[in-house]
C-alpha cells in the first residue's frame, strides 16, 4: 500500500491551513473520507433519495437495495454469521446505549456485577453506571497494569460468577492499546457474562472476525471508518437480539398495530425505529468497499510501521511523556504525551499554526486522565493517509512548541 497516493483520494487533505500544508493526525476522533465516499452519498441524495421498505416506486426499490445491500456489506467486514446480526444505529455511543438499555434493563438485577476496564471511553462507562444505578447492580473496573495494558491475570480476578456483563475497548482511544478481547470473552463466558466489545477504534483499524473473538455484541462508528457521521453498527448474537425488545417504538419498527398493543418486526427492523439513516449506510458501505480495496491487513501494519516510527522520533524530544506501552507492537496509531511545563491545549495551539491538527483534552476518558495524574495530554492519531513525512513535521513542531515556551519563561 502507498499512503502518498492513497491520501490523494482524499480532497479535504489536499488544502493548507494557516499557510502551512494541512496535516491531519486526528482521526481518532473522526476519519476524513475519500471521494468514493462523497461521491456515494452524493449520487444518492441526486439520483435516487426516497424512503427505504416501503413504496414499490423505482427510487424507494433503489434505496432499499442500497441500504439493505450495505447492511451485507457490514455483515462481511466483520464476518457476522447472518445480517439479521447487525443494526444500524447513529454510532459507538448509540449501539453501547442500546445494550445497556435492551439486553441490561431486560436481564440485569440487584447483586449482578458489571465489568469494564478503567481505560473506557465515557461512552463505555456511562451507559453501564446508569444500568447500575437503575437496577442495583455493581459496576467493577479491571485495573491496569503500569504501562496501561490489561493483565488477564486482573480480568480473572475482577469477572466473577455474580458478573453478567463485560464489556471493554478493543483498542483504547487515549493509549492506543489493543485489547486481548478474545482471551476476555472466554473468560467472561467460562463466569456466564455476555462479553460487549467497543469497536470505535478496533473496526476502522484491525481485520475484524466476530465469530472468531465470539464476542456477544460488537459497536463501532462510520465516521472513524472513512464514512460518513451519523451511521453506527451493533452487532450482536442472534439468539440474545431475539430475546431483547425494542427501546425505540413507531414506524419501521413494527409488525402489526392494535388500539392497546403491538407486535415488532424481525431482525434486524425492530431495533431500526423511524426512518432509518439511508444515505449514511449507503455511504458506510461505500467506506467499506474503499478499505477493503486496500486490505484491513495492510492498513494495520501501516500504522504499526508509522506508531513505530512515532514513538521512536517522539522519544528523542526532551522532557517528552509519551502514555502507554513502549512496545508498539501491543498498540495501534494512536499516541498521547505530554511536553513538560507546557499545556497539551497550547501544544495543539502552536502546532495548528504550523497546519498540523492533533487533539488535546481528556479525549472523553476522565478515569483514565485520573489514573495517568494529568488533568489533560495531547494525542495524534493516525490512519492509512498518513506517511512518515507528517510525524516528522509532528517532531519538527513539537520541538518549536519547546522552543516557544521556554522563551517565554
Ligand atoms: N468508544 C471509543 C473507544 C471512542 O474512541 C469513541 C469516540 C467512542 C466510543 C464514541 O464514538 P461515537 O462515534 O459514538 O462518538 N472517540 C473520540 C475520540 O477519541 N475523540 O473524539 C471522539
């Protein structure tokens, strides 16, 4: 794979931002998307726009097509047994929310335990505290190992026979660790708990097989994906989305309508409440075609290669903290650090100026800030755009950002 020709498909990348060429190292918090992408939805919205299940006009036959036909597309990408397995939602946050919801309210009771790690994203902690909190279950965090990797050692330790759900990233959005979630599923199921996975970061970067991690329930986002925003997968067990109702009721959803009750459609509908987002499935399977044309195995060991070369140049600038393991082998594209004596969001400020987009903040992960001692860190993130050439602009901006601050004092 060539990122440098890879990147052309990509128009936005092609611009300068503050006089300077733009390098994007934000795509952790969302991906940029290439032409093929755009295009789709455009011809979409000019050619064919209509409701999807309904009419049996031409367009509404069209867009159904597209829409279902994504849906296969999905189910592909992460090798689901059946399509009846993925439900499309808005994102990672909506389809964790829709777990917690269906399969926690419908199962989960006081004196159940519920098992996350403590490198979650918000959106992998908050929908379980509130499961907690309306059922009386208890919410139980694996802890982390000094480098902030997971030690299976702690899970065995941390799920017990009392616990009924655990659910982890598969890559971290702060540390850029990966996750043994396959090892973390067997034991979650040897103690009879569902094993829920946060794919944000693991879909968009790493050959997916749900089948093979035999995880219970997979979320992952469009928009980190080269998709569009909007548009989110949940898959989950057959058997389990069976069993679990509804939590959005009106149109699409339904089978049939009585004054005083109603029955749902099959899967994967009856999870699909109102208008369904069309154009953004559409537009996700576009996104999906455009990396499979790539291969999922090279993109990963393209940012093995680039995280590898981050950590080594990024290790060479003084009084530099780099969070996380060192080894890169155990982490994908996503490095977070912090220049001594000089706040992560002035370090973004310097380094915008210089046109290099990185993202600094708690990146939606307080308890992971608190376990690092920083109320904050700075965080570039890469994807199959990136080339060596935009760490080393990093490294050179980093290096002036040091060079700035310490004029100043
Ligand atoms: N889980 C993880 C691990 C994430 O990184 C994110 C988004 C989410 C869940 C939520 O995804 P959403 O598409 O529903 O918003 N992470 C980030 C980030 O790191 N910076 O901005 C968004």
């Amino acid at each position: 794979m060539n990122p440098s020709e890879i990147r052309k498909q990509f128009p936005i990348l092609d611009q300068e931002v503050n006089g300077e060429p733009l390098v994007y190292l934000d795509s952790a918090a969302t991906s940029q998307k290439p032409q093929s992408v755009i295009d789709t939805i455009d011809q979409y919205y000019e050619g064919y726009n209509s409701n999807v299940h309904r009419g049996v006009h031409t367009l509404g036959t069209r867009a159904t097509d597209g829409y279902e036909g994504a849906r296969e597309k999905v189910r592909k990408f992460i090798n689901a047994a059946s399509t009846e397995e993925i439900i499309f939602t808005k994102g990672t946050t909506a389809s964790l929310n829709l777990v917690a919801a269906s399969y926690g309210r419908s199962t989960i009771k006081k004196g159940d335990e519920i098992v996350i790690s403590q490198m979650e994203h918000h959106s992998n902690i908050i929908p379980w505290q509130q499961l907690a909190l309306q059922t009386g279950a208890t919410l139980k965090y694996i802890p982390l190992q000094e480098d902030g990797t997971i030690s299976l050692e702690e899970v065995k330790k941390t799920i017990s026979p009392a616990t009924k759900i655990v659910s982890m990233a598969h890559v971290s959005n702060v540390l850029g660790v990966i996750n043994p979630i396959k090892e973390v599923a067997e034991i979650a199921h040897e103690n009879g708990a569902v094993m829920v996975v946060d794919g944000a970061q693991g879909a968009p970067h790493i050959k997916m097989d749900v089948q093979d991690i035999n995880c219970d329930f997979y979320a992952f986002s469009g928009h980190k994906m080269c998709g569009p925003t909007g548009i989110g997968v949940l898959y989950g067990k057959k058997e389990l989305l069976e069993e679990m109702p509804p939590i959005e009721f009106g149109g699409e959803m339904i089978d049939f309508v009585d004054l005083y009750d109603s029955t749902w459609k099959e899967l994967p509908w009856k999870f699909e409440g109102g208008t369904p987002i069309i154009a953004g499935a559409i537009g996700l399977g576009a996104a999906i075609d455009f990396l499979e044309s790539i291969g999922l195995d090279e993109i990963e060991k393209h940012e093995h290669k680039l995280a590898d070369y981050a950590l080594k140049r990024m290790s060479e600038i003084e009084g530099i903290t780099i969070y996380g393991p060192k080894d890169s082998s155990q982490r994908a594209g996503v490095i977070t650090f912090n220049l001594e004596d000089v706040h992560p969001h002035d370090v973004a400020t310097v380094l915008d100026a210089e046109g290099i987009a990185i993202r600094a903040g708690h990146h939606c992960a307080q308890p992971l800030m608190r376990w690092l001692k920083a109320s904050a860190t700075a965080r570039a993130s890469f994807y199959l755009y990136n080339t060596e050439e935009d760490i080393d602009k990093l490294v050179e901006g980093l290096i002036k950002t040091k060079e700035y601050f310490s004029n100043v004092f």
